[in-house]
C-alpha cells in the first residue's frame, strides 16, 4: 500500500512565524521512518510541529517530545535507569550489560540524541566505560559529561574520546584534565555537588537538556534534590535477586509522602518503560547526601 502523508501548513494568529502542522500518516509507515525525523528537527529548534498521527505513531511522539522541547530557556533534566523486576541495576559486581532489551538500548540512545548533554558518574565510567554515543538511530552525539569529584577519572576512559565532541567533567576543585575537556568547578557542600548546582554550572554552558543516564547513586542524588522533570525506568522481565537497586532515597514514614509522578506505560520488546512527569521542585524530604548515599548499595 503506498505511503499517504498529508502535510499543511498555517500561520497561527500568536505567532505568525510559528507553524502549526497536521500530519496525517498512514500506520504503514514506520516510526522511525515518519516521526523520528520530526522529533529530531524538533530537538534541533525546528519550527513548532504539533502532529496528528495515527495512534502507535501518536504514542512514540508523545514519549519523545517532551524531550525534544525541553523547557524553552530553563533547564530540563531527564533521569534514566534499566533495572530487573526486583529493581536492581546492576549483578552483585557490577554488570549491568544487558539488563534491558535491543529496544530498551534504542531507546537509550534516542534520548541521546535528542538532548544536549549526557551525564554519568564516575561509578559508571570506572564500571562500563561508556562511550556515551549515539548508535543504532539516527541523530548527532551529545556533550558527554562525568561527576567526578575525586579525580577518579581513568585517562583513557573512552567518553574522553577526542572526537569533536565536547567533554566536560564536573569536579569540586581545579584538577589537570586532557587539553580538550573542560573542567566545570562546582563549589561542594558538606563535601558533595548539589544537584541544582551542577545543573546551573551547565546551563550557563548552553547545556539545557540533560539526561542523567546513571548510575543508581547519580540519578538518585538528582532526584532526591528534586531535579528531574522526568524519569524513565525501563523493566525488564528479569529477577537478578542480588546486586545495586536503583532509586534509593531517604526513608518516609507515611505513604503519603511518597512520590507518585503522573506516569505513561510504554511497552518496549519484552521491557516496560514508565515515563514518569515529575514536578521540580520534587517534595522529597530533606537529606544530607551522606544519608542519601548510606541507602544506596554498591
Ligand atoms: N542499569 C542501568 O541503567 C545502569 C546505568 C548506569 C550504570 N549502571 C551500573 O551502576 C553501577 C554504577 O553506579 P553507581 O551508583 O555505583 O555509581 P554512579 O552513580 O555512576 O557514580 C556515583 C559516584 O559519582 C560521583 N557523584 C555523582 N553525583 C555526585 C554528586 N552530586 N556529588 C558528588 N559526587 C557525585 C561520586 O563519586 P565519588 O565516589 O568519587 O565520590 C559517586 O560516588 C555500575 O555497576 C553500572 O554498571 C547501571
């Protein structure tokens, strides 16, 4: 059957360099054919796309845009962790390779691709050695960026690739790094980074989307700091039974103040994504990173 695919365009009255669009698409298409394109001019400050797809196509822009836009000037922190049915990220030492699905890692690397930077911590880079790349879908790498503030950095980690990309390691004071990465000195408090800090120091850099891509102890300081607009947990029908748990915050004594993120379910091969909305500030009770990092194992 052939590809129907009817654009138009109209001038809004608000903003009449603003482009409304109504995409009309046949199901045959593939996602990544139809709407992967547009998410990623999107991403790129393309004109304001506001599609009508049919309802698979409708769903995968809908994961992704929120992404893709971000929050205009203000920042946007996205949080990301793979884990098993009993919530573990990684096995007892430290594999995490491959929890989740071929899908899963698509998606991954999607989200890669649609923001400015990627932020891991140094636990991560001692145990993966990330490249922190975008593979397997189309779109531009992002900044890569490591929290280290003990100079942990092993000198041939391959995220310090000087490939064109810019590097950034964000540190609590002056360390020697290679020529082409760029040091971002964050004041520590009681001994740690703050979250909001970090988040600033990028901003100020023109580094506004971010996805904070682990480990457990990361995206947890980031959360816990209320600063993540989103969080994607991607479950893989898998119980490893032993081993890191993802998100770790300080103990509530009452449900109540647990977290519940207005959530979407997206089904992703065998895994389950749950796109979680957060609100930024997050009402998460008041902790000493220390206290945050006792609940976290590793
Ligand atoms: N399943 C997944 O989605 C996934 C994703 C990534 C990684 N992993 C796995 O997770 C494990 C590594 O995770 P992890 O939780 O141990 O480590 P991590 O989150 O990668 O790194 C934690 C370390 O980064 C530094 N750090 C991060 N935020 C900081 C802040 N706000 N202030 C000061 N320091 C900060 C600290 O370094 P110092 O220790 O030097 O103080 C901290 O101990 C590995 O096994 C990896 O395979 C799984």
């Amino acid at each position: 059957m052939p590809v129907r695919q009817i654009t138009t365009l109209r001038r809004t009255k608000s903003n009449n360099r603003a482009l409304e669009r109504s995409v009309i698409s046949s199901t045959h298409r593939p996602v990544e054919a139809l709407v992967w394109p547009q998410l990623l001019a999107l991403a790129a400050g393309g004109d304001i796309v506001r599609p009508v797809y049919a309802e698979a196509h409708q769903a995968f822009w809908n994961l992704y845009a929120p992404v893709a836009t971000g929050h205009g000037g203000d920042a946007f922190v996205i949080g990301q962790l793979g884990q098993s049915l009993d919530g573990r990220v990684a096995t007892a030492t430290g594999r995490s390779h491959y929890i989740n699905g071929p899908e899963s890692i698509r998606h991954l690397h999607r989200l890669r691709a649609l923001v400015d930077a990627v932020i891991v911590g140094i636990g991560t880079v001692v145990a993966d050695d990330p490249r922190l790349t975008v593979r397997g879908v189309d779109g531009r790498d992002p900044a890569r960026i490591v929290i280290d503030p003990n100079g942990r950095l092993p000198p041939d980690a391959r995220m310090l690739a000087d490939d064109g990309c810019p590097v950034f390691v964000v540190q609590g004071c002056d360390r020697p790094r290679p020529a082409w990465v760029t040091p971002v000195v964050v004041p520590p408090r009681d001994g740690r980074l703050d979250p909001a800090a970090i988040i600033a120091a990028l901003s100020a850099l023109g580094l506004r989307r971010l996805l904070v891509e682990g480990g457990a102890a990361t995206v947890s300081r980031f959360l816990a700091a209320g600063m993540l607009n989103r969080l994607h947990l991607c479950v893989a029908p898998m119980v490893i039974g032993s081993g890191p748990i993802g998100i770790s915050l300080p103990p509530i004594d009452h449900l109540d103040s647990a977290l519940r993120p207005h959530t979407q379910v997206h089904h992703l091969g065998r895994d389950i994504l749950f796109d979680c909305e957060l609100q930024r500030p997050v009402a998460a009770p008041a902790c000493s990173q220390d206290a945050l990092l006792d609940g976290v194992e590793s």
